[in-house]
C-alpha cells in the first residue's frame, strides 16, 4: 500500500498521503478500510473488483456496496461469500485538500516550511516511524484497533460465547 501512496505522491495526486507508511497490500487497505490521520481508504475507493471463491464470479462493487464503516467493510462480514480482491479503483486528486489537524500531524507539520503532499506524508513517516518498525526491516501487522461496544470487535463475541 505505502508504494501506492508513495507513486501517488510523487505525481502530485492526493487523498491518500495520509496512509502512508501502513504495512500491508491494496487488497487488503480496501477490505479492512484502512485509515490514518483523519483520512480512511473509503475517501477514494471508487470500485473494488472481486472473484468470488464459492461462485467463481468475477464482480465489481462501487463504493456504496462495499458498505464501508469504522475498519469494517461488505468484504469482512462472515455471512457472505468469500471474495478475493483482484483490483481497487480509487480517484485521487491533482488539487489536493490536506487533512491535517488531526492528532499530532498539525504538529509535526508546523516543523516543515509549507504543507504539501511531500511534507504530509515525510510528517505521517516521522510519527509512525517509532511505533511501528519498517516492514522491510521487520514484517509486522501494522495496528488494527477496536473500539470497545463496536459490534466487529473480537472481546465482545467472546464474551457472548
């Protein structure tokens, strides 16, 4: 994922700089709705394309149908049928709008000398840098949060049990 964003960057195109530096695939990004810094995959994602593994169809879900929420999307729910990702369409912009007063972004970025694509995702490197080891010096999971009374949260179906 962090190649795309870094592609994105250098092309000038943004709505994804904030993502930058999460470990992991597009693929993936698009079925866990991936989100950092006030920015979330679902901001840009304008089809996911899916082979289906039970029907072995091919089909295209637009944005409404992956019925994306808070790190949950169609692709996550356990009562439909399984679904490889094969492509994620997303629309990105030439003119881009920054998202930046979230957390300590706004603060990170206050030590750069104008905001830009570049500044945003050097400030968002800068701050995860030390909570997550670089995934190609060490693989890791990245961070996958739940908050508690969520209903996808995995302490509240083992409690039901």
């Amino acid at each position: 994922m962090d190649d795309v964003v870094a592609y994105a960057v250098s092309k000038g195109w943004g709505g994804i700089e904030n993502l930058s530096g999460i470990p992991g695939e597009v693929g993936a990004a698009a079925v866990q709705n991936i989100g950092a810094y006030g920015t979330e995959i679902k901001d840009v994602v304008e089809t996911v394309e899916t082979y289906n593994q039970l029907s072995f169809e091919k089909r295209m879900f637009t944005n409404e149908e992956c019925l994306y929420s808070y790190r949950d999307s169609f692709f996550k729910n356990e009562h439909n049928d399984p679904h490889i990702v094969t492509y994620v369409n997303i629309r990105l912009s030439k003119k881009p709008r920054f998202s930046v007063n979230y957390g300590n972004l706004k603060e990170e970025l206050a030590k750069y000398p104008k905001i830009t694509l570049q500044a945003v995702r050097d400030a968002v490197i800068s701050i995860r840098h030390p909570k997550l080891p670089d995934p190609d010096e060490l693989g890791n999971a990245g961070k996958f949060l739940y908050e508690p009374g969520y209903s996808g949260c995995p302490l509240r179906k083992l409690k039901r049990q």
